[in-house]
C-alpha cells in the first residue's frame, strides 16, 4: 500500500450544484469496451450510457473524452461495440430503437437505426460475436415480452421470440465465442438460452434456468465460457451449468458477508471534469474505520479475470466504496480481495474490466467515470491500483 494520502479536490459551487452539496452529473448505467482496438484509437475506446439519454466515449486508458453521442429520446438502456469492426458502436433505449454509430465518421449520424415492432422499448442490447446478429430484450408490455433479433447487414427482423419471458428483460448476453447461442434474463426469475439460427422458439430455446429470482445481471464465464453467473435484485449471486442446466453455486447474505479485512487500498485520485471544474472527492466512508470492510449494501456485477482463470464479484457501499471477492464454487466461499475508496462518491452503477491492461472502470449515481489500475509499492512489492476519473455532464436541456 502507498504510504501516501489520496489527493482530494474540492469542485466550486455554481449552476450544477445546489447549496445540498449534490451535483445534476448524469447517473452513468452502464459501461462497454471496444474487444479490440480500431486504427487510430490508441488503447482502445469505452463508451458509458447515461440518464441524461446520452452516450459518451473515451479513451479507454486515459479517459479523455473522444466523442458525444445524442439521438435517443428516452432513456439509453443498452452500450455495445461491435467485435470485428470496433468502430461501429450500438445502443438501445427505452425509445423504441437501437441506433448504430460509426465512430471514424465526423457527423456521428447512425449509420443504421433498427427497430422493432409496434411498443416495443429495449431494456437490454447485445451483437454476437460474429456481428451479424444484434438482439435487443424488450420491457414488459401485453400479451408479449419480445427477445428481437435483427440481421447486422440488412437492419431486417430475424426472429422474435414473445414467449420466453413474462416480464422485463433485463439481460441479453451472446456466446463469446459461439456466434448462434444467447442468454437472456429477466425480472421474471427465467434465464433463457437460445440457439439463434432457429426461427421458431420452441426449437430455439435450448434451455430454461427458474433463478426463483429477480435477474439483475447475467454473463458467460469460465475458461470455455460454458457457465453462466446470475446477479439478482435481491443482492445474491447463483452460479450455473449452462449446458447441463444445472445450478453449482448460490451465495446469499452476501450483504452480511464480513469473513475478514479486505486489504484496503486508497489511491491517488487524478480528478478530470468534462467542463474542467474539479470534483470533489472527499467523502464521509465510514469503512475506512470498519473492523468488517467486506460487508457490502448492494452487489454491482461479476467479471471473468481470463488472465488469473477466476471470476471476480464486486459489491458496493452508498459512500461510494468498491469491494472485491474472488468466487470459490467448490468451497462455496467468497474470498475477500481488495476495498476500493476515495474515487466515487456514492452508488456505483457498473463496471467493466479490461483484461489486456488488468485494469477496472467503474460507473455510478455520482456521475463518476473511475479507472482503477494495477501499479507497484516497490517498498513492498506488492499490487495496488490507481485512481483516474472523469465525470459525466448533467441533462441535457
């Protein structure tokens, strides 16, 4: 651990700040990372989707702002870069439409903009990893909660599939590696796994998991990805067999879980704004004094670390604090790894890893875009990570 304190800044009050203290920053929902990087685009781009219905990309190592993308005209629901041309970068909203951007060109006009039939509002996007199929999950509206899959070359309805799910849907997750296989979760308790390239459901759907829960987050992991993890609203973590669908783990009380200390890393924060205000980073973290820094309010999501071979879970405290477990299926336990402070200032949202640099983005309700990276304490040789973050401009208009 760096023997020295975290660097705070204190942002001047003015329009965006009332006399409470609390900024107009957009939340930041969700963030996305190119697979690859696109010529010219140094380390590679991330995109994060905000409630002010806009999307906003960076330079995924620096977190300089490259682009501002508007359109949408309800909440941006959905962030996704597509895999063999990671300039081209998708986003679904809760307006009715799924809108592709090609970043290399200067206008930022979509390049394609996909809809779905009448009242459909997507919750949830993903593209394969192939590129030619994009699906969007659809809110819960009568009789159906459509799954929508279009053909990426065309912009044309594939397949719908109404009746796998009775309530929003909240996740859509492709095969990393198996372009026609898809998970989608829902509030309705149901993970779905379908085959794609089958346009009638019955023959699609290859299997059903009943989480007996709300789904919250969903995502492939495992060295040949044939496992699926669960995040439910109610702040647990199942574990799944995809292909067997067979459930091998479930960890409740995770919000009680206090095993041991977590080592307790406080970094040096480099505080960026977008109108180059500074932030302030000082906040009431009552866990810096806690005996139990494992305990957690809420879970955010897990994330497969292929360097390491592990899944990693992350729960998060409304001071704004990020604590870290590596999930052990066989021992049904979770080992605490690391607290992460002194960069947000509140709920934190979502999260991307980034496996090439071993680095973490983290987004959340304070409007804080946070890079965490691995660095050095050559005292004691021991990783730590660093801080940089940059803030999303409040709504627009």
């Amino acid at each position: 651990m760096p023997k020295h304190k975290p660097e705070r800044r204190a942002k001047p009050k003015d329009e965006d700040e009332d006399t409470s203290g609390a900024t107009n920053a957009a939340y930041i929902f969700d963030i996305a990372g190119q697979a690859s990087s696109a010529p010219g685009t140094g380390d590679g781009l991330l995109a994060a989707m905000g409630s002010n219905n806009s999307v906003q990309v960076y330079q995924a190592t620096t977190l300089a702002l490259e682009h501002r993308l508007e359109g949408h005209t309800d909440i941006v629901s959905g962030v996704k870069f597509a895999h063999t041309n990671p300039s081209m970068l998708y986003s679904s909203s809760l307006d009715g439409t799924i809108r592709c951007c090609d970043l290399r060109v200067s206008n930022k006009k979509p390049a394609q903009i996909l809809k779905g039939y009448e009242g459909d509002q997507f919750f949830s996007l993903d593209v394969n990893c192939d590129d030619t199929v994009v699906c969007g999950g659809c809110q819960k509206r009568m009789p159906d909660t459509n799954v929508v899959l279009w053909d990426s070359r065309t912009g044309q309805i594939m397949h719908t599939y109404p009746d796998s799910h009775s309530d929003d849907i909240t996740q859509v997750k492709f095969h990393p590696s198996i372009p026609h296989k898809l998970a989608s979760g829902s509030t309705d308790g149901l993970i779905s796994i379908f085959d794609v390239g089958q346009s009638d459901e019955d023959d699609a759907v290859e299997n059903v998991l009943n989480t007996e829960s709300s789904v919250s987050r969903i995502g492939w992991y495992g060295p040949n990805s044939d496992k699926l993890y669960c995040v439910t609203h109610v702040e647990t973590l199942q574990l799944w067999d995809a292909d067997e669908a067979d459930q091998i783990g479930n960890f409740e009380d995770i919000k009680d879980y206090s095993g041991k200390e977590l080592d307790h890393h406080a970094p040096v924060a480099t505080i960026k704004h977008m109108k180059d205000k500074e932030v302030a980073t000082e906040t009431d973290d009552g866990t810096k004094k806690s005996s139990a820094l494992g305990a957690v309010d809420y879970l955010v999501d897990c994330y497969w670390d292929a360097q390491q071979k592990k899944l990693l879970l992350a729960g998060g405290l409304h001071s704004g604090r990020l604590n870290v477990y590596k999930v052990k299926r066989k021992k049904k336990t979770l080992k605490p790894l690391y607290s992460l402070g002194d960069g947000h200032l509140s709920t934190i949202r979502c999260l991307h890893w980034q496996d090439k640099t071993q680095s973490l983005v983290t987004g959340g309700e304070d409007g804080l875009l946070c890079l965490w990276k691995p660095g050095v304490d050559l005292e004691k040789e021991t990783k730590d990570l660093s801080l940089t973050s940059q803030a999303m401009p409040g709504k627009v208009g």
